[in-house]
C-alpha cells in the first residue's frame, strides 16, 4: 500500500512537472518568434533586422522601416501616414544633411526643457554607434532611446519610443546588419 501511495505521488509530481514545462515552452514559443526584415537601400547597401513576429514593419515613411502594432481601421484621409505605431524605426539621413547633435535636439523639443540626458557608445551593426537617453523628469510620461551610427554615407538613426521592453529593442538593434551590396564584374 504504501508502494503505491508513494508510486501515486511520485506520478502525479512528474505529470504537474511535465504539464508545466509544456506551458512554460509554449508561452516562451509564442512570445519569442521573431521575422526578418531585408531592404534593399538605393542599391548601395543591404540592410537586415529581426522583430517581433506580433508586430509589423510598415512601408518607408520618412525614409524609416518602422515597427510597431497595427493601426486599426487605418484611414488615409486622417493625415496620418503609418500604419503602425512606430514604436521602434530605423531612419536614415545621407551624412552631409542633418548631424546628429541637429537629430538629437530635435526630440528634445517633446520634453519641454523638463528631461535628463546621459549618452554612451555601443557597437551595433559591427559600427561604432552613439546611444543616447531622453527621459522625461515625470517618470510617468515616455522616454526616447536613440542610437545613432554612420555607414557608407548614410546616417542611421535607431528609435525606441518608450514602446517595448529594453530587452527586446536591444536585441532589434543588435540583429541589425548593413552590408554593402556586391556590383557586377565588368
């Protein structure tokens, strides 16, 4: 009897184990699949990034692959030109245009003189990058986190606005790639 009772609690500790382990790989499944995003940009570079496959990457808008949640029931005649939140974007400037100090000071703007700075440097896309922090001194309101870094005279301009985790934009910026596309031989 008491080979059983022990064989009883010994089955039914593998069965919950086992139940959550399934669980537990099935939610992490579902929230981390991520798609790829490749453009072809003025037939000078190749440019590659992964997200989140419950968001979308919009068409170029300002000259930016934006990423974010869906618009519902989006409506041309708004004057908005996404369809979709924007929550992260990858913009690029040819680099005798805007500097980044210009970029920088122009979200300044949004915080209306009431906000911290702090800046370091991280490499991303094998390039030396500038990261830049925004936030408001209301903890409550968003926060901008910008990285900036120059390829193959272009100026990229990395943007998380306060949409997602720190965890996961860090991994879009870091699945960030920027190769230079091969011409013909003559």
């Amino acid at each position: 009897m008491k080979q059983i009772f022990g064989l009883l609690i010994l089955l039914v500790t593998f069965l919950s184990c086992s139940t959550k382990s399934i669980k537990t790989a099935k939610e992490t499944q579902s929230v981390d699949t991520w798609g790829t995003y490749c453009d072809t940009v003025a037939e000078s570079f190749i440019m590659t990034f992964k997200y989140p496959d419950n968001l979308v990457v919009a068409d170029i808008i300002d000259n930016c692959r934006c990423v974010g949640n869906k618009i519902k029931n989006y409506d041309t005649n708004q004057g908005t030109d996404s369809t979709n939140t924007r929550q992260w974007s990858v913009c690029m400037q040819d680099t005798a245009d805007y500097s980044v100090d210009y970029l920088v000071n122009s979200w300044k703007g949004m915080f209306k003189g009431q906000f911290y700075e702090s800046r370091d440097t991280i490499s991303v896309a094998n390039t030396k990058a500038l990261r830049v922090f925004l936030k408001d001194r209301n903890k409550d309101l968003p926060y901008r986190q910008l990285i900036y870094l120059k390829k193959y005279s272009t100026l990229f301009e990395i943007i998380n606005i306060d949409g997602a985790t720190n965890k996961d934009f860090e991994k879009f910026y870091n699945s960030l790639t920027i190769n230079e596309t091969t011409k013909p031989s003559p």
